[in-house]
C-alpha cells in the first residue's frame, strides 16, 4: 500500500458538550496540493490543531507519512506557519530564522536565506531589524521564509497569504509552483477560492464541524452546476449534509 502523507480517519474533536469535529476522513497524498476550505469557525484550524497534537482528539485517528500523530516522530517532516503568527518581538529576522532551523537541526545558509527573501520581495536589510519594526506584510513573508528554508516534505499553512500585497500573493503563488515541481506536499487553509481553484489538486470543504466535499475544484463546480468554485462552495455548504 502506498503511504500518504496525510490520514484522518473518524476525527471527532468535543470541546464539552460541543463537537467541532463529526468524524472526519480524507487522505492527503504525497506531492498533492490540498486545500482545506469552509467559513469561519468551520472546524478548520481545530483539525491542524489536533494534526499538530496541539489538543487531544476525542475520537478517530490521524497519521503523519504513516505515523500516528501524537508521537513527536510524527512531525519531524513537516514546517508549519499559523494564520495568526507572531514571532518574539525583540529578535531581528535573522535571530528568528536561526532560531527556528536550530529547533529543526537545519544549519543557516545565508545565501539561501537571502534567497527567499528576495523571492518574496523583503528587503535584506529587515534580517538585521528587530521583528518589532515590521509590518504585517513583512512579518508574514518572515513566517514564509524560515518556513520553507527548513526544506519539509510537508509543509500546512494556515492563511499562507494573510496581510500579503498583490505583488507578494503572486510571489507566494511561484514559490508555490517551485514546491510543487520539487515533489513537496502542502496541506492549507484559505478564503480565497479563487486562489484554491488554480493551485490545489484537491480539495476538503468543511462546514460545521462535518465533511461535506472531498475531490477536484472541478468536481465541486460540476457538482453543484457553479460557474466558479465560489459560488459551488455556496451551494455545497446550504445542501443537505452528503457522504463525501
């Protein structure tokens, strides 16, 4: 049997007498783009918190390249970048990225480090700033960088482009296509469908705690007779709960 990078099976997260999560099963494959999509308070950042062993599951299991996810094994080939992310302000750039390739036991390259900052348009001199000065755009792309300088098989990205401009979403999406021509596996979550569409090869829509579509934009779209992904995700989230 062929391994997967990604396996949820049965997923059931209750937070008291509240489920955030209704038995969720999907498999992620190596190299594939996968999107994970639904509004607000869907149950989307509760399932990469129980993904990253960041709270306990309360039913079903889940497994990292084969390897159940709670053990610290599990993690050793993924980066990770939260949609809310905060880096200690009083280190600069470079203090940042050192530190989180030390905690990954990846040396520094500067001129790979260089690199991806010029990839995704940050000036050099924000290495030697103190990450109190950027903005958010810059603190973002800072995230990027020493996330995928640590050279993961698997990278999930929460709101991979929250606070980029135009010129930096579009830098985003070649680094994108680089990933994808290396083989790499990326698991994220976005609002922005339009983006989904043209970079996942599949896609999960979560909606209320429950799965209700796992496949190709385009199978969603020929689902629900929608002209583009918006307007089928619409459809599919006001449906009837279906087996996915």
């Amino acid at each position: 049997m062929s391994e997967t990078a990604l396996r949820f099976t049965g997923v059931v997260k209750n937070f008291g007498r509240a489920q955030a999560l209704r038995g969720v099963t999907f498999d992620v494959a190596p190299g594939e783009f996968f999107g994970l999509v639904g509004v607000n308070g869907a149950g989307k950042t509760t399932l990469l918190k129980c993904l990253l062993d960041f709270c306990n599951v309360s039913g079903g299991a889940i497994e990292i390249f084969g390897t159940p996810h709670h053990l610290t094994a599990a993690r050793r080939r993924l980066a990770f970048l939260p949609e809310r992310f905060n880096p200690p302000y009083y280190l600069t750039g470079e203090d940042f990225i050192r530190y989180v390739l030390d905690m990954q036991s990846t040396p520094f390259d500067r001129t790979a480090a260089e690199e991806i900052l010029r990839a995704f348009d940050l000036d050099l001199k924000a290495l030697k700033l103190a990450v109190r000065a950027y903005s958010k755009g810059m603190t973002q792309k800072l995230g990027l960088a020493a996330c995928l300088l640590s050279r993961k098989d698997l990278y999930i990205l929460d709101e991979p482009a929250s606070g980029l401009d135009p010129k930096a979403h579009a830098l985003l999406r070649a680094r994108f296509d680089e990933l994808k021509r290396q083989g790499r596996t990326v698991f994220f979550t976005s609002h922005a469908l339009a983006d989904v569409a043209q970079i996942c090869d599949r896609i999960a829509v979560i909606h209320g705690g429950e799965l209700r579509f796992v496949g190709t934009p385009a199978a969603l779209c020929a689902l629900h007779a929608g002209v583009n992904l918006e307007q089928a995700f619409l459809c599919c989230i006001d449906s009837e709960p279906q087996a996915a």
